[in-house]
C-alpha cells in the first residue's frame, strides 16, 4: 500500500515540474523585445513562483528546461550557457531566500535584489556581452578566448555595456517581481499550493514532502 501511496505522491511532484517547465517555455515565447538586446521576460515570474512554492531543485529544471526547450525550438545564435545559468539561479535564490523567517513581501523584494545584481546584471548581462560584444562563443569555450585573446579588439567593455543594460534589466525585473507579488498574494494559489501540500503529505512520509512555503 505504501508503495503506491508514494508512486502517487512522486506522480504529482513530476506532473508540477512538467507543467512549470512548459510554462516556462512557453513565457520565454512570449519576451517583449526591448532595444539594445534586452526583453521583458515572463520567465523569472515562473522560475520565482517555482523556487517559493516548490523548492531548488524543481527550480533548477523548470528554469533550465524551459530555456533550452526554447533554444532548441527557436535557436538564436549559439546557446549562451551563461544565461542558462542566470535563469536556473532565479528559482534558486527564492527557494533559499524564503527560508527565512521574514514577512512575504520581505523575501520577494531580497529575492528580487540578488537576482537583479547576481544573475541580471552579472552572469546574463556577461553573457550576453560575450555573444554580442566580444564575438565569442558564449560558453565555456568562448570564455577561455577571451582570457587568452586580444582584448584590444573588443569594441565595448563589460562595464559599459551593464551600463546600457542595467535599467532595462530593472524594468523587467520590476514586472515579473510584481506579477509573483500579485500570485504570493491570490487566495486561490494558496489554497491549490495548500491542498497540493496535504495531498503530498497524505500519500508520503514527512521527509518525502513538497518544501512548500506558504509563510
């Protein structure tokens, strides 16, 4: 009986992550391109929602699923491995962060501030910089070319071109980080997140649990 019980409770985990990396896909189809290579990307609401209401791993692949499913449908040069990384630490600095006893809002705009300054402006800005700016390959292999290459030859440094980026960087944050506000908020998601907890908690052990949070 409890080999059942628990097959239901590992379908449901499945099912949610499949669904939000769909979604994810789906949200980085439907970027509002803005000018100098930035966009307002729904992305981050769905990674954000994953990583408080699910945890980090599920983070992690709905956040890298999503964009390589969206690569891989719709390729844009090549893939840049440092955005990858950015997206998938979106859900993650919010699974981390709302472990912290602190009111909602509190940990969204924290989640908010580190993802702006360590994944939109570090690690997706310097990517991008790579790809557009440098001309290298912007993955691992790109990034060895730059150490050992003429840097004389790069039209725009880094710092320059996070300058340009930076406030486009901050509008689309501020929408998606409102959108998640206005999901954090809604009384239907906490009462499907609620039921979706007791079910889980009702076909597992303890220790097999959804890290949930709801506080």
């Amino acid at each position: 009986m409890q080999k059942g019980v628990f097959f239901v409770n590992k379908t449901l985990k499945i099912c949610c992550i499949a669904m939000l990396s769909a979604l994810s896909t789906a949200a980085n189809f439907c970027t509002i391109p803005l000018p100098g290579n930035n966009a307002v990307s729904f992305t981050l609401a769905v990674c954000f929602f994953t990583g408080i209401y699910f945890g980090v791993l599920p983070a992690v692949v709905v956040g890298y699923v999503g964009d390589l499913i969206a690569h891989i449908i719709s390729p844009l040069g090549d893939y840049n491995w440092f955005v990858a990384i950015s997206v998938a630490l979106y859900g993650v600095v919010c699974a981390l962060v709302y472990k912290l006893k602190l009111p909602r809002i509190a940990k969204l705009a924290i989640s908010a501030v580190i993802c702006y300054i360590v994944c939109l402006c570090g690690i997706n800005t310097f990517g991008l910089w790579l790809q557009y700016i440098v001309g290298v390959q912007p993955g691992p292999i790109g990034l060895w070319d730059l150490i050992v290459g003429n840097h004389e030859t790069i039209k725009k440094s880094f710092w320059l071109y996070l300058a340009a980026r930076a406030p486009m960087s901050a509008v689309n944050l501020v929408v998606n980080t409102v959108i998640v506000a206005a999901l954090q908020e809604s009384k239907a998601i906490a009462k499907l997140v609620m039921k979706m907890k007791e079910r889980s908690s009702a076909a597992a052990n303890p220790e097999e649990d959804l890290p949930i949070n709801l506080h």
